[in-house]
C-alpha cells in the first residue's frame, strides 16, 4: 500500500506542474479545463482525506457495488462512465493562485493516511463503503484518470 501511496503523492507533484496550463482548453476532449480537472481532482482528494480521518469503522458488511469491484479490481474506470458526484464540481475558471492554495491545502489533509485504523471508512457518492486501503487505491486511480484527460488535452493543444 505505501507504494500506492507514494503514487499519489508523485500525482500530487504533477498536478502541481500542470497548474500553470490551467487555462488549456480542448472541447472536443473534455467538457472541462486543465484548470477544472486539476480543481475536481484535488476537491475529491481532500474530501475523501477529510472523511477517512473521521475514522469511521467498518462492520464488514457493506451493499455490493459492481462499479466499486469493477474499478478497484481493474484499476481504472471509462471516460465519460460516470459525472462528477455535485460535491466535486469544480468551478468555471479556476486560476493558478486558487488552485496552488487547494493543492497546498488538500496535501495538508491527506497527510499520511497508513497512520489511520485499516478499517476506517467513507462513504462515497458513488463507490458507496470503502475502506482506508480502497479509498488510497481509488484516490490514485481517479487521480491518474484525471492526468491521463489532462495529458490528452496538453498533447492536442501543443
């Protein structure tokens, strides 16, 4: 797991890079920005960090969720499958300034969450119940997802 981690932490990196393309548009490849992909990827970065910290035990139980298993077990998800749950939105123009303050910010809550119990929970919009070793993994996934868009759009433009 701290290797997943450790991948995160190199994504956070390369969001950080990526802040002065934020202005870089492709509709015809994304709906959003870089700018927005970086904003929604960092929002749900810190919203999961913030909610596994709350250290919510599991039970075990949990309702089946074939997105969840299909995700976490391939380790990755379609473009366009699912729309960002409202909570992760990011807004319509984000600028440098405000997205290096949400990076610094959403490094901060993240912290190192191997410290939290392994059975720590959130529940997510749409992965419903995950637990600590999940959320990491998914946090990695989805953020590489967003990368890979950022990329496309990077490479179109150049």
């Amino acid at each position: 797991m701290q290797d997943t981690l450790d991948r995160l932490y190199q994504q956070l990196d390369s969001l950080d890079g990526l802040i002065a393309s934020a202005a870089v548009r492709r509709p015809e490849l994304s709906g959003w920005s870089v700018g927005q992909h970086i904003e929604h990827s960092l929002i749900a970065l810190s919203g999961m960090s913030l909610a596994l910290k709350k250290e919510h035990p599991g039970t075990g139980e949990r309702p089946a969720n074939a997105y969840r298993d299909l995700v976490l077990s391939t380790g990755s998800f379609p473009r366009g499958a699912v729309q960002a749950p409202e909570i992760s939105r990011p807004s319509d123009n984000p600028d440098p300034s405000h997205l290096a303050r949400v990076l610094a910010k959403t490094r901060s809550r993240l912290g190192n969450p191997l410290e939290l119990a392994p059975t720590s929970t959130i529940i997510h919009p749409i992965m419903n119940v995950m637990y600590r070793d999940e959320v990491i993994t998914f946090m990695a996934i989805h953020t590489g997802h967003h990368l890979t868009i950022i990329q496309d759009i990077l490479n179109a433009s150049a």
